[in-house]
C-alpha cells in the first residue's frame, strides 16, 4: 500500500510539463524526471498548452514569493513540499448575501454599477477618413444609387429612376478621377463600372431615349474588360425592332446568338423568336417559319402561346391548311402550369350555388404568384381561341366541318371551355350569315351543359330572339340566363329590354339598376336606363345616366346626341346647341350627320338666326337630299328671300320624293308664274289638271293663269262650279248625319280653304298641316309674306294664318302626314250640266 508522499509524487509526474511551469526539487525535461518518464510529450508542438490554475500555484511554490508565507502554505514548514496543499484566496469574490446599502435596484447584482444612472458615450466616429475610406464609402454610396435606381423604374417612376441613374454615373466618374489622382490605378472597381453603364443604358432605354441608350450598349460591347457584354446586342436589337428596323434588329439578334454558348438553350431559343417576329413585320413569312420550327425541337418544351400563335399566322398566310392544323395541334400541346386546373376552378367561380360572395373571397387570398399564374391562363386561353376563329372557318373544305374539327381537337386536349366558346363562335359565324335557324340550333345543344355555359349561350339566344322580335322566347332564355347566373350583367340587360318593349317601364327601370349594380361599368345598362327615363318624361334623371355614361365613353355619338335632346326638351336651347356642334366637330364626331346639321338648323331658327339656320340646312341637304324637312325649309326660304328660280330645284325633288303630292308641282308652277314664266306654269298646270282632274286648286290656277294669258277657261270654270256643288253636297251630307266613322268624317270635312293666292296657300297649307313632320323648324308665310300676297276676295280674306313650322309639334313625337286635299267625288254622270256662265273672280292678287 502506498504512503501519501508516493502518491503526491505520482500525482506530480502525471501533472508536469516542461512548457508550463517549474517545481523546485522535480525539474521539468532538463531536471530530474525524463522526457519518458512524463505521461505527455509536447516537444513536437510549437505552442505550449495553457496552464492549469493547479499547475500554476504548483509552480510558483519553488519561487521566492513562497518565502513570506507559512510553512503550512509554501511547503517548506512543518510539512514537506510533497504535502503543501494548494494557496486559497482570502478574499470574497463580490457576492454577499445581504444587499449594499445604495443599490437602488432592491439587491439586484449589479458589479459594473450599470444602474446607477451614469450612460456610457457612444462611440465616437472618426473625425476625418482616410483616403481609401474614403473611396470606399464612395462606393457604397455609388451602390446604393444603382439599386434605389433599379427599385424605382420597378415602381413605375422612370423618370425619376433615369435622374438617380445619371447620379450614380457622375460620381461613379468622380471615383475613377480621384483614384487616378491619388495613383491608385490597381484598385479600379471594373465591375462597378460595368454595373453603372449597364444601368444607366437600360434607364435611357425606358424613358425612350433610344440613341443614348444605343451609345452606351455600343460601349459596352466594345470594352473587353466587361463579361459577356455581347448579350446586351439583344437590347440593341431590341431598340431596332421597336424603331422598326427590321434588319438592323434581325443583324443584332444574330451577333447576340453567336455569343451565347449552345449550352444555354433557354436564351438561345427566345432570340430566335425575336428574329422570327423581326422576319413577321417584314412579311418574310417563310423565313419567320424556319427561325419558330427551330422552337420545336426538344419537343417543343422551349415554345410558347405566343410564338406558337405566331406559326400559326404564318402558315395562315401562306394559306397551308395541314401546317395550320399542325400548328394548332403543336399549340394545344404546349405545357403550361397551372393551366390544366383552369376550367376546375372557373366552374367553382360562376357556379350558381357560390355565388359573388365566394368568388370574392377567392381572389382576395391570391398571392403574387397565384396573380401570375392566373395572368398566364388568360393570356393562353386568348392565344386558344384567337388561333382557333383564325383557322376554323380554312382548314376543312367547309367551314362548319372546320369548326367541328377544331371543337373535336379542344376537347380531345381536355380544353372543354374553349370548345364551348368555339361552339357559340360558330353560332356567331351563322348569324353573319343569315341562319338564324341553324344559330338557334347550336346555341340550344347547351340546356344539356352546365350552368355555366348554358347562361352563357341563353344569353345570346334572348339577344337573338329580340333581335328578330320574338320578345316572349327573348325574356323565357333572359330568365334562364338570370337565373343560371345573377350576377350576369348582360342577361339582366336582355331581360330589361324585353320589359322595356312590353311597356312595363318600372320594372325595366329596376333591372337596369341591377345590372349596374352588378357591373359598374355596364355601358348597356346605363344607356338604356337613360332611355328609359327619357320614355316616361324623368329628363333629369335621363341626363344624370348619359352624363355618367360620357364620363366613361368620352366621344361616344350616340351619347352626346341624347344629351342635346334631353337639353332641347327641357328648353335649354344653349346647351343643346353645345352638344350637338360637338357632335360634329369632335375627331371622333359626325361631320357628316345630316340628321345632326338639321338639329342645329333647328335650334339656330328659334333664335332667328336664319343665316346659320340656312347653313346648316344646305349642309345636311347636301349629305342627305330626301329629307322633306330640309327641303322644304330651303324651298320655303328661298321663296321668302323672293328667289323663286333657286326654290324651284327644291321643290321639284319634293314631288320626286313624294310624287302622290299635288302641293309640290302646284308650288313649282306657281314659282314660274312669279318669275313670269306663264307657259311653263300653264303646261304644268294642265299635267297635273291630267293627273287630278278633282283637285279644285289646280281648276282654279287654272282659270287664272288663263284669264291672265287671255285664253278661253269656260270648260275649266264649269268643271269647277260642278266640283264645288259636290263639295257642298258632301258638306251637307255630312252635317245632317253626324253618325260616321271618324275617316268619314275626315274625308268628307269642310272642304278645301279658299286659296289667299296660289303661293301663299301652298306654303301655308304646308305649314298649318306639318306635312314634313314637326321638328325641322319652317319658315312658313309670315307676316312679309302675307303682305306680298294679299287676297282680294273677302272670303279667302278670313282664311286661317299660317302656322310657323318650329310652333309644330316636339321633334321625338312621330308626325302624321300632312292633310290631304278634299277632292271632290267624280261625278258619275259626265254630262254638261247647265250651270251658267258667270264670271268668277279673279283669285289672284294683282301682279
């Protein structure tokens, strides 16, 4: 059994080193004990272990401090240094168990006296950098300009991202000058160069400087220092295809693919596409063919709807129906993510049972990609169905057999939806056509499909069945749609128009809010929601609908005539006149509406502005001469203006467009008679005598004219006094019995009104019965007129005054004819009766 002063000794020999420290009496490797006999060896290591606490106070024993101390301590007392025992602290550490009196914590410890209230000063900068930090900060600075530049034009603002740009080149410069300066060549920063001019060339490139943008790309591609600066002849072509330099662009796209390595496919294949839609633009369709087939390979994972829409066209253009058909197939075959679970979820979005609410909450979560995602499917399902109008109707030997083929290849792709779009576009194709029948045909085969696609075809049969005026099958599919779909802005349109054509205004009136309810923008609803209110006299509120609907349209016609007629119905003739002369004068206007030109003639003679009235008269007449409106007003002016030879061209079309009427020829013979032209307006006197031989006016002019001529008028004044006793017959007749049908009673009225004069009672019986329908304001036979044709008889005398045209009737309420002429009944014996030969009066005013 060992004693304790062996083990003290072995403890020692396992514990000692050379490199640490040194007993006195037990040397390390130089002193008593051999490198052997030690447990380890770090002669071969450069630096020494760190030292143990115990081997420290085990060393430090042999040295002189140890002198001082006790015996029992050091070693060297009573006891021998194989029994000294290690040296202890005498003093605390700095914890107690009771609190100082002034820590204000309540005996948190707290050694570094931190809550004592005293801060510590931050630390200071540098008050001066020096010159390489200064660069440095210099860079970061030019960094962060580029960024913020490149974040900003993300934003939209590339205005501002173009001003940040040109910044961060200024100092980028002022870096290299003042490196140059302090010959620091060697530490040129190349790639923030690189990055600055890169930057700088695309800003330029958005805000449309394209020749600035071109010289620094020219830079760029030039400097051997920068990698891969060849790709960016891709911009520059770019800017060529946008100049439409076609062949700069196709020569810069070719210098990029020479420099792209064959291993990067991806960029390599959509440079092709570009040259392709370079050769497109020039019409050098085989061309474009060879650089899209080149997209094919690798089957076809590197083409896209756009390219494939592309080939497509060019194959249409060069009229290869098999290419078309392949292309189509290659187009359906296009791999497209998330475009297999289009139709799932537009079926769960217009599915009757969800309702708005739930395709609400649908797109409320949708992220950014899921946006994307959704952006794609749209643009593919264009592509789809643009391609497939384009071919159907080409690649069969008739055009229904192609649109079945194209049907049968959708649905064979699983493409169910575009197939039924295809379905109500072949539907579409027959209407063009004229077969309503064979519309109707296929626009029924969807009451068999879901909701969905059938309010989608009842939709376009209630618009069919109104169009052909079948109003009670219009609103039966207007209520299937409506009921498939109430939130279908359009089929609530169809349903209120059939309500609006039933005259039940109300409730079209109803509809017509639901629909914009339903769709804000629903310019249908709006307009005819305006109409309704115009129908049952609401102008206010008519003219609140089209005013919202040309603050949407802008230039809309139709829209701004409405607005004129609701201002000229509500007597503010000023505003009227506004609307209309920018109907006219507006790019997008109607110069050329005669039925415009006529409305503001119309507005100009309520302000007795005859001058501007007579312009825009001779303006409409000139787009449009078989408007009875116009025409008389220019023939009635003319004879006012005492121009009697320029109102007879106007008077002769009248008898052209109306040719029943004896009133025009009798107002163009008169015209001869004014201008002294006895033998012309005798010749047409005695052809429409030929034609009406009852027409007592024409028997009167008649007699006059040859009074005046001094030929004999006896047989023509007989054939008036019998068709004046039988006029006063009918007279009689029909006062003694009042019993009749009211065209009795019209037929068989007072008679004819003594004639003023053969100028005056044609153009006032022209006015008084508003023959051209009211609205067109006439000038009538005034005052002046009056004056000039002053009867002499004192029956005709009290003949009623004419009535001014613009005093008919309101323009929007649908005119009757003008009066007709009471013709006597024709005598059914043609003997002579024995009358007499009185001298009848001379019915004409004096010359």
């Amino acid at each position: 059994m060992m004693s304790f002063n062996e083990t003290s000794q072995l403890l020692q020999k396992e514990l000692m080193n050379d490199y640490s420290y040194r007993v006195d009496g037990f040397p390390g490797a130089g002193g008593g004990f051999p490198n052997t006999d030690s447990q380890y060896d770090f002669n071969h290591v450069q630096s020494q272990p760190p030292p143990s606490a115990y081997m420290q106070r085990t060393a430090a024993a042999g040295v002189s401090r140890m002198s001082g101390l006790p015996g029992s301590r050091g070693g060297f007392g009573t006891r021998t240094t194989e029994t000294a025992r290690p040296m202890t602290s005498n003093r605390s550490a700095g914890y107690s168990s009771v609190p100082k009196t002034g820590n204000k914590a309540g005996g948190v410890f707290d050694p570094m006296n931190q809550g004592s209230g005293s801060v510590a000063k931050p630390l200071e900068k540098k008050t001066e950098l020096s010159a390489e930090e200064q660069l440095r900060e210099m860079e970061k600075e030019i960094h962060r300009l580029v960024e913020l530049s490149a974040m900003t034009r993300e934003q939209g603002k590339i205005r501002e991202a173009l001003d940040k740009a040109k910044e961060a080149g200024k100092k980028e410069r002022q870096l290299c000058r003042r490196r140059e300066n302090q010959q620091l060549l060697d530490q040129l920063n190349v790639d923030l160069t690189y990055a600055v001019c890169l930057n700088l060339a695309i800003q330029h490139q958005a805000n449309d400087n394209d020749q600035e943008a071109l010289t620094i790309y020219q830079q760029i591609v030039k400097n051997k220092q920068y990698p891969f600066s060849g790709r960016f002849r891709v911009n520059m072509g770019n800017i060529y295809f946008k100049q439409e330099k076609w062949t700069a662009a196709i020569k810069m796209y070719r210098m990029a693919l020479d420099q792209i390595p064959n291993n990067v496919q991806a960029i390599r294949f959509k440079i092709m596409r570009n040259i392709g839609h370079a050769f497109f633009k020039m019409h050098q369709f085989p061309d474009a063919i060879d650089s899209y087939e080149n997209l094919l390979s690798h089957n076809g994972q590197h083409l896209d709807f756009m390219t494939g829409f592309n080939l497509i066209l060019c194959y249409y253009a060069l009229g290869d129906k098999d290419k078309m058909k392949d292309g189509f197939s290659k187009l359906l075959e296009i791999e497209q993510v998330g475009l297999e679970d289009e139709d799932e979820e537009e079926a769960e979005i217009d599915s009757p049972t969800n309702g708005g609410k739930d395709h609400r909450n649908l797109t409320e979560g949708d992220d950014a990609l899921r946006e994307d995602v959704k952006r794609r499917q749209r643009e593919a399902a264009r592509f789809i169905v643009n391609a497939a109008n384009l071919i159907a109707p080409l690649v069969e030997k008739t055009e229904v057999a192609g649109f079945d083929w194209v049907v049968e290849s959708l649905n064979s792709h699983y493409f169910p939806r575009i197939a039924s779009e295809l379905e109500i576009a072949k539907a579409s194709f027959f209407l063009k056509r004229k077969e309503f029948d064979q519309a109707i045909t296929v626009l029924k085969k969807f009451e068999k499909k879901d909701a969905s696609l059938m309010a989608c075809a009842a939709t376009n049969l209630s618009f069919l069945y109104f169009l052909e005026a079948d109003h009670p099958n219009a609103e039966k599919y207007a209520d299937i749609a409506v009921k498939a779909d109430r939130y279908n802005a359009r089929a609530l349109v169809n349903k209120g128009n059939c309500m609006f054509m039933n005259d039940e205004f109300e409730r079209a009136k109803e509809v017509y809010l639901e629909a914009i309810g339903v769709s804000a923008d629903c310019l249908e609803a709006i307009y005819n929601l305006g109409l309704v209110n115009m129908h049952t006299g609401k102008y206010e509120q008519a003219l609140q609908a089209f005013d919202k609907l040309h603050s949407i349209t802008h230039a809309n016609c139709e829209v701004m005539w409405q607005l004129g007629d609701i201002y000229e119905k509500l007597g503010n003739n000023q505003k009227a006149h506004e609307w209309f002369s920018l109907l006219i004068n507006s790019p997008k206007g109607r110069p050329t509406d005669p039925g415009v030109l006529a409305r503001l003639a119309n507005l100009c003679s309520k302000v007795n502005d005859e001058s501007a009235a007579f312009t825009y008269h001779s303006d409409s007449y000139k787009f449009w001469p078989v408007d009875m409106n116009v025409i008389t007003w220019l023939g009635i002016y003319h004879v006012k203006q005492e121009a009697y030879e320029a109102a007879i061209p106007f008077f002769n079309r009248a008898a052209q467009v109306e040719p029943q009427e004896v009133k025009w020829r009798l107002m163009v013979a008169s015209c001869y008679r004014r201008l002294g032209a006895y033998p012309q307006a005798l010749k047409l006197y005695e052809d429409i005598h030929k034609s009406h031989p009852n027409d007592i006016e024409c028997v009167r002019y008649l007699i006059t004219i040859c009074k005046e001529m001094k030929q004999k008028y006896d047989h023509y004044a007989a054939h008036l006094r019998k068709l004046e006793r039988l006029q006063e017959a009918q007279e009689g007749a029909i006062h003694a019995n009042r019993v009749g049908t009211v065209s009795d009673i019209q037929n068989a009225g007072a008679g004819v009104s003594t004639v003023a004069n053969d100028m005056g009672a044609d153009f006032g019986a022209y006015a008084k019965g508003g023959g051209a329908g009211a609205g067109i304001s006439g000038m009538g036979v005034g005052s002046s007129m009056r004056d000039r044709f002053e009867p002499e008889d004192e029956t005709l005398a009290e003949a009623p005054a004419p009535m001014e045209l613009y005093e008919a009737q309101d323009v929007s309420s649908k005119q009757k004819g003008p009066p007709k002429r009471r013709l006597a009944a024709k005598a059914q014996d043609e003997e002579e009766d024995d009358w007499g030969n009185d001298e009848l009066d001379d019915v004409l005013p004096p010359m």
